[in-house]
C-alpha cells in the first residue's frame, strides 16, 4: 500500500479483530497509548479510523461539532489537556454518537454519566470520571495532527482497544502492521495450545 493511500474497510476490520497487545508487537512496539486511559465499559472492542478532536481543558464546544463533522465509523480521540479534573465527555454526547454510527470515544480527560454510557453499549476510554461540568466557548480543533496517550495520533489513523488498553496504527503502516499481527496471532495461538497439551514452557520458548 503506497503511503498516501488509506486502509480499506477489510484492513480495518482485521486489525479490529486482533488483541491489542499483538497489534503492538507486530509493529514494533510501537503506538501504546498511556496506560492511565482505561475503557470505562468493560468487554467492548474499539476500532475505527481516527477523527482528531484538539480541546482546550474544561470546554467541550468542539467536540459538537466533532460530531457533526464525523463520519460514521469514525472514532473521536479527542486531546483537552490529559487531566482527570476536566470532563470532556457524557451522556448527550454519547447519545449523539450512537445515533450517527460513531465507533467510539477515547480522551485523556475525564468523563462523566457512567450508566448511560453503559447502558447504550458506547466503547469508550478516559484518564478518569470526574462530577464536573465543562464550559462552550473556544471552537477548539478538529481534523489536526495531536498527542495523544504519548502517541502521536494523524486524522485516518487506525485506533484499536481492547481491555489492555489503546493502541494506534499509522494509516500507512495499516496493510503492514493487519499483515504482521495476523501472523503473530497465530503464531501465539498455535504456541499455547502446545503448552495445554503439556509440553514444557520453556521448551515450547526455546528458552
């Protein structure tokens, strides 16, 4: 795939299938979000193409408009500031994105409304919950090159999240990384069930 050619819907949806920890390993160790933004739903799976979301901390105006401006299949990763004491995030927005056909939201601030978000099944994954409201008045930025989780984060890139955590793919590794983490998986997967067959771990690892 030349590299400024997207992923197709099939590259995505092959590394939406992979753990996260195998995505990582494949592409060299590389594109592990901070360990301190964790899913707030438990057994959901997260993977779309990233709509890039840059908020000033405490004012989520922007990420209406985000919504508005996405494409269904699009997941919001969304930068205000990597604070737990800023919420970003709830319910209404949550509620906006079910309807559109939005993938997920994934921020390194807080968010709030928990059992609605559980309730609609929404992936989501936050630095923290936190009670606290935000302001609307700075328009913010979206579609822009960001930080995030210590991971530089480009609008198409490939976001994946599983319980481990987040990982993202640079949209022109994407056919490379889906090709090397398939390999790896079943590689990985072959590996153990030789060892619940019972043959020694450190044979099996060639340690």
């Amino acid at each position: 795939m030349s590299n400024d050619a997207a992923p197709t819907d099939d590259i995505v949806a092959a590394l939406g299938g992979l753990p996260t920890a195998t995505i990582y390993e494949a592409a060299g160790k590389w594109g592990d979000v901070a360990a301190n933004i964790r899913p707030i739903v438990d057994g959901l799976r997260l993977c779309g193409r990233a709509f890039t979301v840059k908020a000033m901390p405490g004012d989520n105006l922007v990420v209406f408009r985000a919504i508005e401006e996405a494409r269904a299949g699009s997941v919001l990763v969304i930068d205000a500031g990597g604070t737990d004491r800023a919420t970003i995030w709830g319910g209404t927005s949550t509620c906006a994105c079910v309807a559109k056909g939005i993938k997920g939201c994934v921020t390194n601030a807080a968010v709030r409304d928990i059992p609605q978000i559980r309730g609609l099944n929404f992936p989501v994954y936050a630095a923290g919950i936190n009670v606290r409201g935000t302001v609307k008045s700075h328009p913010g930025w979206t579609q822009v090159p960001i930080s995030f989780g210590e991971v530089p984060v480009k609008p198409g890139d490939i976001v994946i999240g599983d319980e481990d955590g987040l990982v993202i793919v640079a949209a022109e590794r994407a056919e490379e990384v889906a090709k090397k983490a398939a390999e790896k998986h079943r590689s990985d997967q072959e590996r153990e069930a030789r060892i619940l067959r019972g043959e020694p771990i450190r044979a099996v690892l060639k340690l």
